[in-house]
C-alpha cells in the first residue's frame, strides 16, 4: 500500500472512523513490528508493536497529514523503542541467551537457515546508530530522505551510516568462516 | 556467507577518490540514491581498485541477504489497538462545537450592535458628568460596545476558521476571569442589572464551544493558511506534478506532536 493511500487512512481515522484505523494497523503493523524486532528485540517486539500503536492512536487528534503517515508512525516506533531501550538500562535484566540454533524470526528455508542466522546476529551486533539507519532503508524499505526525516538527521548521516553499517556487515561475516554453510551432504 | 574476506580501506591517490569514500557511493548506488556524476567517479575508482571491486561483490551480496531475509508473519495487533484510535463521535463532536461557536457568535455581535446602537442614540441626549482616565460615560460606552461586537465577529471567525481560534483562547478567558470578579463585585453593590451580567454569559459559552472545537483538533483546509503550511523554506511544494496532493517529507509539527 503506498504512503498517499496510508496517509489518507490515517485522516480518516483521525476523523473517528474506526474502519478506517483499522485498515491503517493492518497497513502498517508488520514494518512497525519488524522495525522493532531489531531496534529493540524479538521477544518484546509485539508488546512493543502495541505501545506503538497505543500512542500513535491515542496523539492521532494532532496529526495534521503534512508528513507521510507511515514515516510518522515509525518515528513514534522508534521513540517506543528508545524508551524501552532506556527503561531495560535502568533496571538491567540478564538479556535473553541467543543460541547458535536461534532460529530467525520465522524460520527461513533450510538451505539458508544458517546464512539468515549469520546476518541476522551480524546486523544486531552493528552500532544502534548504523543499525537504525541500515533497518529503516534495507528492511523497511524507506528512501534516505524518508529514513531522515524518521530519524530527524540529515540525509548525508543517513547516507554514511547505511555504508558504514555495509562495510561492518562485509567485515563482520567475512570473520565468521565457521557459520558459512556446508552444503555438501 | 561467503565474502571474500578483509577488505582495508585506504587512499587511492591516482583517482582522486579514497576507498572509503568510494564505498560509500557504491552503498549509496545499491539503494539507488546516488546520481550520474558519482556513479562516473565510482567506476573511475573501481578501475584501478580491485579491494573496492570485491567489497562492491560483497556489500551487494549482503544487502540481498538481509532484504531477503525469510521473516514470519508479526502479530495481529488490529482488534487490540483499535480502540485507541479517536471513536466515532469526534467528528460530529467537532461539526456541533463550530455550528454552535457560530450561533454564539451571531448572538454576541447582535449583542454588540444592539448596545452599540444604544450608545450611539443616548451620547446625543446627554452631556456627561463623569469623566473616568480620560473618557466619559459615553465613550467608555462606545468602548465596550466595539469590543461586544469585535467578540462576536471573532467567535464567527474562529467557527469558520478553526485554525485561528486558539490564539483567541488565552485573551478570552482573561477577559472572562477578570469580568467574573468584577460582576460579582458589581452585582452586590447593585452597580449593575441582573440582566447585563446574564448577557455576559454568551461570552463564556463562546470560551467553552471555541475549547471544544480547538480539542476535537486540527482540520486542514478549513479556512486562510499560513504561509509556512504550504510553503517552508528549503521545503519542497506540497503539490506534486502528477496530481494527487502529497505531503512535503520535511520535519512535522513539533516534538509533542507525538506525544
């Protein structure tokens, strides 16, 4: 669904029409959730979906349509995710172990289970900065200049936290010789 | 994953491009955000530099990767947020606040005309006796019926106008805070008619519909803009060629916004 259609479910909604948000989460709720399994992290991913949603619906009176819905959703994801982030840091809590059989959120076809797992813990392990700028435009699929405008920075930041974030990739999975798959057999 | 391995980053002084700037054009051209120009200056540079070539082999293949990621289906979360989103009523909530903003309006500024009229007439019969700060009766008079009137047309205005109508808020409830006392004060010394202080009462209707309208929130295109809305310094046209309105990706509102 592209972002015009999206904004224009949001105004509806904003305008008390109940169908019309709904068909703005059904829009949205799967970027928001996969931007949120790795601004923060799977096991609290959906309960984070939710608070994102919760604000974002509750403060949808003041949304005003003069930026695309979508990117202001996931502005609001990712301040959810800071205060999560800032919230566990305060009170520290032993980090859920990621297991070598981790599977990826979903499970992904056999040949390339242990490729997912590899580049999925090498794009966790990436600085949170980097991370969010190579998530919102690899994963979500968001322009740099949309990308900015979620994170508020300029566009040149986003665009040398993508490459170095590829280049900590490039390193990153060049090292791990023993998760390459073996195919033979 | 099978990248080549280690790729150092450093100067390449025959091309006039270092690596690292070089790799971050490639990224930039992977996702398609890099133009003509620097996509001649990459190939100028991946010429004489077969580290770049490889780590262009490489980053190409971990983007594909991670983009084609198998990824579950998320959760459902539409039944269960719903309910946060502004019910039904708010519409016809904001539509009944303006229509009755409106008929406060159009009662204040007959009020205002009605006294203004009063004025007009009774200045000719008498010479004044009581000059308070520089006015007599007749002209304080004039005064308070300017004001009515001026009350009246704004009320209008802001039903008409929502945009507008919270600027008019602050000024208002002072004006009725401070009237308040004063008629109270007033009422007891029998300085004033039961009747004139009831009148009073439209204003404070008024205060409390234009609140209304202001809550129920923002309604584009209800009425004159400010330029700053259409148009942003640095900001690009909201119009785009080909039709439908979309909205400019520049910084929204304010940090509140979003609570």
């Amino acid at each position: 669904m592209d972002d015009a259609r999206i904004t224009a479910l949001a105004l509806r909604a904003r305008d008390g029409d109940r169908g019309a948000a709904g068909e703005f989460v059904a829009a949205t709720q799967h970027q928001v959730w996969r931007l949120l399994v790795h601004l923060a992290d799977p096991s609290v991913a959906e309960e984070l979906t939710q608070e994102t949603y919760e604000r974002a619906l509750g403060s949808l009176r003041r949304y005003r349509g003069d930026a695309p819905a979508r990117s202001w959703l996931l502005s609001v994801a990712r301040r959810v995710a800071a205060d999560h982030l800032r919230r566990r840091s305060r009170r520290p809590v032993s980090p859920a172990p990621l297991a070598e059989d981790d599977r990826p959120v979903g499970g992904a076809p056999r040949g390339d289970l242990a490729e997912s797992v590899a580049v999925r813990h090498a794009v966790d392990a990436l600085d949170p900065d980097r991370r969010e700028a190579f998530v919102l435009t690899q994963v979500i699929g968001l322009s740099y200049e949309e990308a900015a405008a979620v994170c508020r920075c300029p566009i040149g930041t986003i665009r040398s936290r993508v490459a170095r974030a590829r280049a900590d990739l490039v390193d990153a999975l060049a090292d791990r010789p023993a998760e390459r798959p073996h195919r033979s057999g | 994953m099978r990248v080549a391995g280690n790729h150092g980053a450093g100067r390449d002084d025959q091309h006039g491009v270092d690596c690292d700037g070089c790799r971050e054009a490639m990224s930039a051209a992977l996702d398609g955000e890099a133009d003509a120009a620097e996509q001649a200056r990459i190939d100028a540079h991946l010429g004489g530099c077969a580290a770049c070539r490889s780590w262009q082999r490489d980053a190409a293949l971990v983007t594909r990767h991670v983009r084609t990621a198998a990824v579950g289906a998320g959760p459902d979360l539409v039944d269960r947020v719903v309910d946060a989103a502004p019910a039904a009523s708010v519409r016809w909530r904001g539509v009944s606040a303006r229509a009755g903003l409106a008929a406060v309006g159009l009662a204040q500024a007959v009020l205002g005309l009605v006294s203004l009229l009063g004025a007009a007439t009774h200045a000719h019969a008498m010479t004044d006796p009581f000059m308070v700060l520089g006015a007599g009766m007749a002209h304080a008079t004039h005064e308070t019926a300017a004001w009515n009137l001026a009350l009246g047309v704004a009320f209008l205005g802001g039903a008409l106008f929502t945009r507008h109508l919270a600027g008019l808020l602050p000024v208002l409830g002072a004006f009725i805070a401070v009237l308040a006392v004063l008629s109270g004060l007033d009422l007891v010394a029998g300085r004033v008619e039961p009747g004139r202080v009831v009148s009073h009462l439209v204003l404070v209707a008024g205060f409390l519909l234009g609140l209304a309208v202001v809550r129920s929130g923002p309604r584009p295109g209800t009425g004159p803009s400010p330029g700053a809305r259409w148009w942003r310094p640095g900001g690009r046209s909201v119009v785009a060629d080909d039709g439908p309105t979309r909205p400019a990706p520049t910084p929204w509102e304010r940090e509140s916004d979003v609570a």
